[in-house]
C-alpha cells in the first residue's frame, strides 16, 4: 500500500540525514573526521543500509529526483510521487531536528569561538552542517582563528559561480541515475548480484562527493537539502539558511539540479546503454 511506501521512504531518508549530516556536524564541531573521504564513506554506508532496509517495500528512492526519475522513465505510478516526496522531505526534516536537539549546545560554542552571530552574516558555518552551500565553506571553516563574518565567506564563494554550482549538481545527479539504471537492468550481465546493489549505489556516492562536495558540499538529493534547511530556518538562521547567501541559488542548484539530473542520466541509459544490451 502506498502509505508503507511513503513511511519506508520517510525511515530511509531519516536515516540518511541523520547519519549524513551528522557525520558533517561532528566533522565541524568536534574535528572528528580527518578528511573529505571519511564523511563521504558515512554517507555512501548509510546510503547503502538504507536501501537495504526500504528496498523491498518501497525501491529505496531516499530522493525525489530518483522518485521522479522512475516516473518518467521506469513506470512509476504518477500517484505514488507525491506521497513518495512527502515521506522523504519530512524524513528530512525530522532528522535535522534531532541533530539539533543533540548537537545544540556544541554547536553555541563552535559559533562563539568562531564570533558569528546564529542568523547574521558568518553564521554559514553552523547551517551548513544541514543545508548545502557552494562554494563549500570548508576551506574557510579549518583555520582555528575566528571568522571574519563576510570577508572570508564573500572571498571563497568567487571560486565557484552559480553555473558551475549548478553543472556539478547536474552532472553528480546525472551519474547517479545512470549508475542506479545499470544496477538494477536485468538486461545488464555485467552488474553485481542483485544484494549488493545497495553497497555500489552507495560507493558511487561516495565517489561523487569526493569529487564535488568541495564545490557544492555534494547533494544530489532536493529532500536531502531543503529537510534540513528548512528546519534550520524556523530553528534561528533565518535568512542565512533559507535562501541562504547563494539567493536563487538554492532553489536552482539544490532543487532543479538534481531533478534535471537525474531524468537526463535516466535518459542516456536509456538511448546510449539499453539498446545495446542483449534482449532478456
């Protein structure tokens, strides 16, 4: 029924934000990861248990651009998308405000050392362990001396305009729904057994982040985005978190991208790979 879909797709994405974010939140807060590639692990880890666990019930979409992606090209049922989004942006949302109740207060240090101000100009760097920014503030964040609220922030976002903000997502997405349609084709010999199909959509994430998560904090995933974002714009960052320094750029770049994305990857499955494959 489509109410265990719906609540399937809410647990799995729950799950994703939950350990995803929080791998950035101790990363931030804590200096628990020691590179890019541990929080990229987490989140291909927790992508791949996630799919385990919901795979079954509802395909394991944990995002609307795939759950769109599968309308359009896999049969979908158009009545099943609504309430596939709405499991996974309320999944979304729900995470990040347990994060928030756990991390609060370590978070309310981390700004003071830093000198920002909870919703003012600088307090990027505390939203972003939810939202997504571009140019990442990672490279900004690192020094152990305090922020300068706009300099450093204004100084970084140069390095990556909005086209290419925009083409990364696009692009990350893209790889993403074409690397899924492969996996799970039955017409393609050459993919893994069908349980460990979780473990590669995963890795495949991870790869992506490794690569991307410095121009956009890689991701690939509107619920996994605007959940938390959201959240964090009703929990005190305000205009800092929605819509952000970037402006437009949310909506274009987190939201559209992704969607974009991923119907184009699904579409160079299907006309450049598909044909070509043996007849089942």
């Amino acid at each position: 029924m489509i109410y265990r879909k719906s609540l399937a797709e809410f647990i799995g994405t729950f799950l994703l934000v939950f350990f995803g974010c929080g791998s950035v939140h101790t990363a931030t807060l804590f200096n628990a990861q020691t590179g890019l590639w541990q929080i990229a692990i987490v989140w291909g880890l927790v992508i791949a248990f996630a799919i385990f666990i919901t795979g079954t019930v509802s395909g394991g979409h944990l995002n609307p651009a795939m759950t769109l992606t599968f309308a359009v090209h896999r049969k979908l049922p158009w009545k099943e998308v609504l309430p596939y989004w709405a499991g996974q942006f309320s999944g979304a949302f729900c995470a990040a405000a347990l994060l928030f109740v756990m991390f609060n207060p370590a978070m309310k240090h981390y700004e003071e050392s830093k000198g920002v101000v909870r919703g003012q100009p600088g307090s990027v760097i505390t939203a972003r362990c939810y939202g997504e920014f571009y140019s990442s503030p990672d490279a900004v964040i690192q020094p152990k001396n305090s922020w300068t609220a706009n300099d450093d922030w204004q100084k970084q976002r140069q390095l990556v305009p909005h086209g290419i903000a925009f083409l990364a997502e696009m692009f990350g997405t893209a790889i993403l729904a074409l690397v899924v349609f492969a996996l799970i084709d039955n017409r393609n010999h050459g993919r893994p057994a069908a349980h460990l199909v979780p473990l590669f959509i995963g890795l495949t994430i991870s790869m992506l982040i490794s690569v991307l998560a410095p121009l956009t904090q890689a991701g690939f995933n509107p619920a996994r985005d605007f959940g938390p974002r959201l959240f964090t714009y009703l929990a005190g960052w305000g205009s800092e978190a929605l819509p952000g320094p970037n402006g437009i750029g949310f909506l274009t770049v987190y939201i559209i991208a992704p969607f974009a994305g991923s119907v184009l990857g699904g579409w160079i499955y299907n006309t450049a790979i598909r044909p070509a494959l043996p007849k089942e």
